[in-house]
C-alpha cells in the first residue's frame, strides 16, 4: 500500500497542475482514489504520464 501512496502523491507533484487539475489530493489515499486519477493522467498528461498511469494501475493490481 505504501507504494500506491508514493505514486499517487508522486502524480500530484508532477502532473497535478497539468492532468490532475480536475481533482484534488486526499490525506490518505486508497487503492480506489489512485485508480481514479489513472484515466487523467493517460488523457491530459504526456508520455512519462502514461507510464506513471500504468505503474499506479500494476501496484494496484498487486494488492489484490
């Protein structure tokens, strides 16, 4: 779980104001709300975005 926090808190830093500027960051994230951000950083974000996106999405999957 800690690496799902790192990457999500990760996506804020770096794309928050360019593909995440429709959300806002929560305290502590969940499994869910890094999911959530998965589909703008793919549609707003660049290449590194993407890649980023992809990450988040494999971290989730391993914690099921």
């Amino acid at each position: 779980m800690k690496d799902i926090e790192a990457l999500y808190r990760r996506a804020f830093e770096e794309y928050g104001a360019v593909a995440l500027w429709s959300s806002r960051p929560v305290p502590n994230p969940t499994r869910e709300d890094a999911l959530a951000i998965t589909q703008s950083l793919r549609v707003e974000g660049d290449l590194a975005a993407r890649q980023l996106a992809e990450q988040i999405e494999k971290a989730c999957r391993a914690v099921i």
